[in-house]
C-alpha cells in the first residue's frame, strides 16, 4: 500500500487511529476503505476486506507513533518546596 507515500492524505483521524495502533498487521475492513476513500488507492484485500501491512508500512507506522508520542508528565511533590529548590 505504502502508507508513506499517501500519509498527507490521510485524515487527521485515520493517521491518529494508525499510530494509536502501530502494531496492527491486518487493517479492520473499515479502516481498509476509510483509507482507500481518503486516498483513492485500491489495496489488495482478503476475504474479509482487510488489507495486510507491509513491513515498510509498518516501520513508517511505527515510527510516526513515537515522534507523536508525548513525553510523560513532570511529577511534582506536595510539599512546600520541590527538591532542587532552595526557597
């Protein structure tokens, strides 16, 4: 399919549920469609309208996933004073 090459294409919702997912090697028949309508392309499907990934897709997939990946929350303490702070 090569995600990559039709990524831009893509909507903001189908590129999310991509990366919110890095590791689905079938797309869901619908998910399959949504990207065939969003991009125009026709994908090889199975029996049940899902399309395989290829291991291109999925590196690109992948990839994308932990560039939007949002580092985790500072954690602050309840005290007065945090640690390091001389107040």
């Amino acid at each position: 399919m090569k995600i990559k090459d039709h990524w831009d294409r893509l909507s903001p919702a189908t590129q999310r549920w991509l990366t919110d997912n890095p590791g689905c090697l079938i797309l869901p028949r619908t998910m399959t469609e949504e990207i065939c309508q969003e991009t125009g392309v026709r994908v090889d499907r199975d029996e049940h309208g899902q399309a395989i990934l290829s291991q291109e897709d999925l590196d690109f997939i992948r990839a994308k996933a932990e560039k939007t990946q949002t580092p985790p929350p500072e954690h602050r303490l309840f005290d007065a004073t945090q640690p390091g702070e001389n107040t």
